[in-house]
C-alpha cells in the first residue's frame, strides 16, 4: 500500500494516541492530514510502463507489447491513477496503453491475442455467454474483437433493462482522440470496424429510455450533423435513425412515470438508493403509533460542559436515527439490540399473535447502556435491508474505530439475517473476527450474496467491502479500498454508518474519507477510484453542517453518481462507468453544506435536504441550486424527507410540507403540531405515511384495521425495447 498525496484527504482516524477523555485531549480543534492510503502498484510497475516508452522511442513494438502484457499478468488488480484524483486497475492501464500503440505495434499485439480472442467472441455468440464475451474485453481489450464482443455485451445489458451498462459498453467503441503528449484517460477500442452511426442511434435510444431527454437531445443533434442519412433497424423495420430517434424521444413525453413497486426495502427505498412511492394519504389522520426505545444520544459527552452539538435536521441529544422498512404488509424497525415487526395498516404484530419483538440481542440491559461509549463521535443510524424474503441488519455497537486500550467492554457490532417467511427466526449472525474490525451498517444483497461496508483500526482507520453468502453468511471476498485521517483523531471512538449502493453488477461507496470507490459484485475486484477535495480543518465543538452527513450514500441515477461526503461542502457527480466527475456545486455561490440527505432524482432535479430543502439541477446547468426553500437562513427542517408521485415531503418540527418536484413551488402544508406529533424521518406507502421520531413510530392514513390494501397509482412501464437476433425491437406493457 502506498500513500497517495493531492491536496486530498481521506477519513479515518489514526489510532496511535492512548485512548482518554475527550476532556484530556489538547485541544477541540483538528486538522487532517493530506494523505490518503490506497493499493497502489509498486515502485516495479511504474519501471515497467518506463520502460514501455523507452521501448517505443526506439521502435521496439515487440518489447513494448510484452512488457505491457506482463504487467497485466503480475499486477492487474493494483491501482494506478490515470489523474491526479481518478484510479483504475494496471489492468486498465495497460489496455489504455495497447490501445494507443502505433500501427504497427498494435498490429503485432492483435497477431498474439486475436486468435484467442475469436474463439472466446465466437463461442460467446453462439452460447449467448456474457462471461466468454467479457473475457474479450477484460483480456484482450484491443485485439480485433473487442468492439464486437462490446457491441454485443451492449446489446444483452439493453435486453434486460441495464441501461448504465450498455452505455457504458457502447461508448468504448466511439473513438476518442488521443491528448497530445498526455496519457489517454478514456479507455476506447482502436481502429473500430463498426458502424458508429450504429453505435449513436443505440446511445440516443439508451437514454430516451432512461429518460435522459437533455441527453438524448444531444446525442440527436450530433447525428444529425454527423450522419443524417443513416439508417438501421429499429423497431422491426428499417428507418432513418435520426428522424425515428425523435419522433421517439417527442413521444417519450407522453409515457407515463414508473414508479418503484410498492414497498421500502432498504434505507433510501433502493438499493441504487433513489427510491419513489405512490401517493399517500390526502388528509392524514393518526392510524396507529408504537413506542420505541429512545434513540441514543450523538457525542453525548463531547459537549456535556452544557454546550450542545448542533446538527442538521435532528437533535444531537434525541438524534433521529430509526429508519424503518417495509416489506409486503410487514413494517420493521430495529435499534442496537432489538428488531420489531409489526402489521403496516394496524401497528399490532406482524404474524397476529406474541409481541412485535422478533430478535433481541442477548446481553442484559446493563450490557445494553454499554454499547455506545462515552466518548464517541458519531450517531448510531438503524437501517436494514429486506430482499427475498430475508431481513438483514447491523445490530450491536455502532462503534466502527476505537482508540488503543479502549475500556469499551462489549465488542463491535456484528450481522443477522432473519426468515420472513418464518416468522422472524434467526438464518445467522455474523461476528468481526476481531476488535479491530467492524460492520458500518446494513448489507444490500442481490438475492445470492450480501454486500456490506467494514472498517478496521489501524494507523489510519481503513475502510473496506465485503461479501458473504447470502444462505450461509460464509465470506467470499472482502477489498480493502481506503485509509485515511478522520476528526477522532484516535483519541475518540468513532461511529460511522457507511452503506453501499447496489446497481446491477456493480457496488459504489463513498467512504466519507476523501474517495469514492466501485467494485465488480463478482469478485470485489475495484472498478475505480476517484478522490475529491475534502475540508481539512474544523472544530469538534463548532463542527460546520456537512459533518452531519453521517448517512449518504452514493445515489445512484442513469449511469451517474450523486454524492455528498461529511469531508466535503460540496455535492457532486461522477460518471458510474469511469468515476470521472462531471460536475460539482460551487461552496460559494451554492451553499448547499447544510443539505445531509440526498433524497431522489425527479427528472432533471436532484433533491437534497437537510436544515433546507434544495432542488439541484442535473440538466442544462447541473450543479447550480435552482430553488431552495427557506430561501433565509433559517434551517427548519426536521427529519429525512421522500419523493411520491404527489410531490416532494419534507418534515419540519410542526409541518409536513409538500412541494413540486420540479420546481420547488410550495403546494401544501399539514399541520403535525396540531395532530399532537412531530416532525421525523418519513416512510410513506399507498395511502399510509409513517413518521420515525425519537421515541415512537406514527402512522397516518385509514383507521386502525381500516381500509383494503390499495395498489397505489403505479404506472405501467411503457416504451420498452429489446434486442432479439441483433435487432431493437420495441415491446409494449403487454410484451407484444
């Protein structure tokens, strides 16, 4: 491991320093340092791409082509940056580099692979094998094959509604142009056989179906002044695909927004976290509530001098930290020792009979008050995440680092899974294998496996990933991604609540620790890395709001990442295939560092919340606030807020208001304060809306017992292609 240094920083704490009351500890004020630690590629690689240049100086294409193929063998997975700020494997490296090689050093290289690369294409047309046509591309990248088995790779992800990965296939076979003396940073095949014109209708035709229209709009125009004659087969019959590509994306106006299936899985309602509901009930009226254990305090001890720790949208003394989930007619919400189950409509046990109660932690109550230490920094956040009829969570300490010689007598946090569909019982529990490792919060799972971000002490705290069988909680891999400083400074426990972000076959983090990484679902193997600019400097008494940024994981929206980092004042956005960014907001003109929560994505406006509500425009100006409510400074906001098919929710103290997605345009308010509740994090379904305050859980909608379960008003999914014999066919809501 190496560090890697760009005026960045990355957030972990050192844990050299004795632990100790924060009181002993000189000074509430910290500055990180600016190194971060990755797994980078020795001292020896680097010689190796030395001497890969020298050798093409002297028109040695032989050497170069073997130097480079050797590198790829010896250390393919370690990281190399191709920017300051952005990293991909040697293996990426190298294929940036075979792409560039003169003619007729790209010549002898295709001599040596093109033959296997045939066989591999060939057999993976005929077996329809995604894994022989991704062995082309990640082994043989710029044989003479690689924009073939691309194109075809393309077409299967389209096939099955992948959207982000067909681009992302598709667009390596453009060509792009080499940057004068600087190393090619976009990996793309050289000398494409295929037809770009192609290549372009099925990029417009990706985004027209995502529903990218400023995108599609783009990509439409540059047709037309590339190639406005060119034609192809598109919805079964031959048409110019210029003037078919628009008539399309006009009609694409028209089709009908598709909406998440009912339920709330996982924290953010997704595991691309940007999940939507239908609508919710008009005139709420209090259903049902259920009681909960108070929510534990946040730095409780940091500020017991009678200074209060401010944060964003909850109280520090009463943080709201649960965050419930439904699945089907089960509403379930847990805390650090305890998970419940209840009916949805009724707020009564789930299965009818007993207590709601469906897991409790085995320590006593003593052991209980001792699972968060006394001097901590951080919030204990409750999320957990329900798919194929299996419920997982973190339970136990939400401490992830702790300082040497930490009192702290119950160990860290660790993992169960439960059976739905028995009524709550215990499948396993997964424990570290140590002290020095810990669970940041809930896994997301793809049904076979279960992902889950880790944290281990050290030096500088490291984050990880992690994978385990979804039916035996056996591990199968685990990648390290990151280590670096955090305001603890290993003097305090810390408490983090990182979650993943699950899209197809590919996890996203953000580390909260200057980087953002993705990894393959496969076998962990890291994607990319990308760091971004973090704020160095703070005042543990005094921290600025984007601290409070203790839950936000990457979200996930049509091939791009939204994040906003506790490190950074900013928000940005990453391209979800290279980690590029492509754009951030400005800390100055657009102060968003108060905005701790990325809510969703309604067409062209990023929503995010915190002690305001903001509306982000990710269209023709991305980056820039286009509406912000309050427009003072008063920061009223009070819990996490969603997207419905009826507008934007958004809790404060005494009001739940409503506001036009796209717009910002207030629509209506509910008065909470006069109901006898306040504010908290919402969950909403057909007509019910629940709110997770500190100490209890309320329901709006029918009466207790009342009304049949609704379907909400869930569109259709409409405007549907696919690809069949290597044709775009188009396929209605019937799948005629």
């Amino acid at each position: 491991m190496v560090l890697a240094s760009a005026g960045l920083l990355a957030c972990c704490p050192p844990v050299s320093v004795q632990a100790q009351p924060f009181s002993a500890v000189p000074g509430s004020r910290f500055e990180l340092a600016d190194a971060i630690e990755l797994e980078k590629a020795d001292s020896a690689v680097q010689k190796q791409f030395k001497r890969v240049k020298e050798y093409l100086a002297d028109k040695q294409g032989n050497e170069a082509v073997e130097t480079l193929r050797q590198a790829m063998e010896t250390s393919g997975n370690k990281l190399l940056g191709v920017t300051d700020y952005r990293f991909v494997t040697v293996r990426d490296f190298c294929h940036l580099q075979l792409a560039s090689l003169p003619a007729e050093a790209l010549a002898l290289y295709r001599s040596r692979v093109d033959a296997q690369a045939k066989r591999w294409y060939e057999e993976g047309i005929a077996g329809r094998d995604g894994e022989l046509l991704r062995r082309v591309i990640q082994q043989a990248f710029a044989s003479s094959w690689g924009d073939k088995a691309l194109l075809a790779l393309g077409e299967m992800a389209l096939e099955r509604g992948d959207y982000t990965s067909a681009r992302w296939y598709w667009e390596q076979i453009i060509p792009v142009p080499q940057p004068g003396a600087g190393p090619r940073t976009w990996l793309s095949v050289p000398n494409t056989e295929v037809d770009l014109a192609t290549v372009r209708a099925r990029l417009a035709l990706v985004s027209i179906l995502e529903g990218s229209a400023a995108r599609a709009r783009g990509e439409l125009a540059q047709m037309a002044n590339d190639s406005p004659a060119a034609r192809g087969r598109l919805g079964g019959e031959e048409q110019n695909y210029v003037k078919a590509l628009t008539a399309m994306l006009a009609e694409s106006d028209q089709w009908p927004r598709t909406l998440e299936e009912p339920g709330w899985p996982t924290f953010a309602g997704s595991p691309e976290r940007n999940g939507a509901v239908g609508k919710v009930v008009d005139s709420p009226s209090i259903a049902w509530r259920l009681a909960l254990p108070a929510a534990p305090p946040g730095s409780a001890s940091l500020w017991g001098s009678g200074m209060p720790a401010r944060r964003v949208a909850e109280e520090s003394r009463a943080p709201l930290s649960y965050f419930p989930v439904l699945a089907g007619h089960l509403l379930l919400v847990n805390n650090q020792y305890q998970i419940s189950a209840v009916d949805a409509r009724t707020g009564k046990p789930a299965w009818g009979h007993g207590e709601a109660e469906i897991f409790r932690d085995p320590l006593d109550e003593a052991g209980h008050a001792q699972l968060n230490p006394p001097d901590e920094l951080g919030v204990p956040r409750f999320t957990m995440t329900v798919r194929d009829g299996k419920l997982y969570a973190r339970m136990g300490s939400g401490a992830t680092s702790r300082p040497p010689g930490s009192p702290l007598a119950v160990d860290a946090g660790y993992l169960v899974a439960l059976d739905l569909e028995a009524e709550g019982r215990l499948i396993w529990k997964i424990v570290p294998e140590s002290r020095d490792w810990a669970f940041e919060g809930s896994p997301v799972s793809d049904g076979a496996c279960i992902y889950v971000a880790m944290r281990r002490s050290d030096i500088r705290p490291q984050s990880h990933v992690a994978c385990y069988d979804a039916e035996t909680g056996t591990l199968r891999w685990r990648r390290f991604i990151v280590a670096a400083e955090t305001p603890a400074r290993g003097a305090i426990h810390e408490t983090t609540s990182n979650l993943l972000t699950l899209d197809q076959e590919t996890l996203y983090l953000n580390t909260n620790l200057g980087a953002v990484a993705a990894l393959s679902t496969r076998d962990g193997q890291v994607k990319w890395i990308s760091l971004y600019p973090r704020v160095r400097q703070g005042d543990l008494l005094n921290l600025d709001p984007h601290w409070c940024r203790d839950l936000t994981p990457c979200l996930f929206d049509r091939g791009r990442l939204l994040v906003a980092p506790a490190d950074s004042q900013r928000i940005f956005a990453l391209d979800a295939g290279t980690g590029q960014m492509l754009w951030e907001t400005d800390p100055k003109a657009n102060a968003v560092d108060d905005a701790v929560q990325l809510l969703g994505v309604v067409g062209d406006r990023l929503i995010a919340a915190g002690g305001h509500i903001y509306w982000i425009d990710l269209g023709d100006r991305p980056g820039r606030v286009v509406a912000q409510w309050p427009e003072g400074k008063e920061r009223p906001g009070f819990g996490r807020g969603l997207v419905t098919a009826d507008g934007v929710l958004w809790p404060t103290r005494e009001n739940l208001y409503v506001f036009d997605p796209q717009t910002g345009r207030q629509k209506s308010v509910v008065s909470l304060t006069a109901r006898g509740v306040n504010g908290g994090n919402l969950l909403a379904w057909d007509r019910y809306l629940v709110i997770a305050g500190n100490k209890e859980l309320v329901a709006f909608g029918p009466a207790a017992g009342g009304a049949k379960r609704e379907e909400g008003p869930l569109a259709e999914a409409s405007g549907k292609w696919r690809v069949a014999s290597g044709e775009l066919k188009h396929v209605t809501a019937t799948g005629e």
